[in-house]
C-alpha cells in the first residue's frame, strides 16, 4: 500500500460541497482509502489575486494506486467536478494536486513530487502540518518554517477538524 497526501482546494461554487461531494467520490475507489482530513481553510488567492477566496484542505490516503494512476483518478475527478483548464492560476471548481507519495522523489512530464510549490504555499503547507505523520515528510519542513511564508495571515480555519475522530467532515 502506497501513502499520498492530496491538496483539495475550490474557489468557485459551492465550494465546499464540492470538496465534500469529491472526497465521497474517492471514497469508492476501492483502490483508495482516505485515513485522515484536515480542518478546512479559508484562504486568499495567491498567484492571481482577483479571484475569490479559496477553501483548502489536505487529506491522507492509502492506494494501491501507482503515482500517476493516481494522479489520472484526480484528473478524472477535477473534471467530473465541472474543472476546466483555463486560465493557469485562474478560479477553479475543484483543485486536487499529489503533494507526496510515499518518500519517493519522482520527475516526469506530467507530475513532479514532492510537489514543487508546495514549500512556498501556507495554504497547503498549514492542512499538510494539521494531520502529517512526521516520518511521511521531508526532514526540513516544519512549523517554524510556516511563520516565515508570506500568505500565512490569509489562511483561517472555516471548518475546524472536529476532535480525534478521522474523516469527520466527510463520512460516506
Ligand atoms: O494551486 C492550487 C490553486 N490555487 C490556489 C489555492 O488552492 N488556494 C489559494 N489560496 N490560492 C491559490 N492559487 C491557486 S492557482
């Protein structure tokens, strides 16, 4: 079994019944098993600003899925969602990007992981921190790494995560 984490996000529509709807979805892909979801952010635009507020999270999942066919499944999923590939950081109805997959360090036309903004982003990085185990992530980032990024003052808690049970936002 393969450990990913995924970075959901939405800024158009209902936007969280949409990230609530795709996470349904995944759960049944019998390849795929979410262990853990963070809280639910509200979070600035970052990149092109004139957009809407986004709501970003970040789930766990166990696959038997290899990284790309993994990386399919999402894409299908975006664009069942009603996602389509306009504008590059343009509003979205569903974003769902691999972070990590296992410790594997893979570089390939179609997807780059560890992903390669994610050090830069407190959107991903504050979800990523709320429900990672320490040896899934790389050495280097941590908290303290959080307080120097610059978007961190535009990520709020929407929905807050409730207690120790996992998945509690999104139960099937
Ligand atoms: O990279 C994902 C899409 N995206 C986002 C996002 O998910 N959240 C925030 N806050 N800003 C963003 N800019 C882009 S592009």
């Amino acid at each position: 079994m393969n450990v990913s984490y995924v970075a959901i996000g939405s800024n158009q529509g209902d936007r969280a019944g949409i990230m609530q709807d795709a996470i349904r979805f995944l759960m049944k892909d019998n390849q795929i098993q979410i262990e853990k979801t963070s809280s639910i952010y509200e979070t600035d635009p970052v990149g092109y600003t004139d957009q809407a507020k986004f709501l970003n999270m970040v789930i766990k999942v166990n696959t038997s899925y290899a990284a790309l066919e993994l990386l399919k499944v999402l894409q299908q999923t975006e664009h069942f969602f009603g996602r389509e590939r306009g504008v590059r950081w343009g509003p979205r109805t569903l974003d769902l990007d691999i972070l990590l997959y296992n410790q594997e360090n893979i570089e390939v036309e179609e997807l780059i992981i560890p992903h390669p903004r994610m050090w830069e982003r407190a959107f991903v990085l504050v979800p990523l921190l709320e429900i990672a185990d320490r040896r899934d992530i790389p050495k280097d980032i941590d908290k303290e790494a959080l307080l120097e990024l610059q978007d961190r003052e535009g990520v709020q808690v929407w929905k807050l995560k409730n207690g120790e049970e996992e998945s509690v936002h999104f139960e099937s």
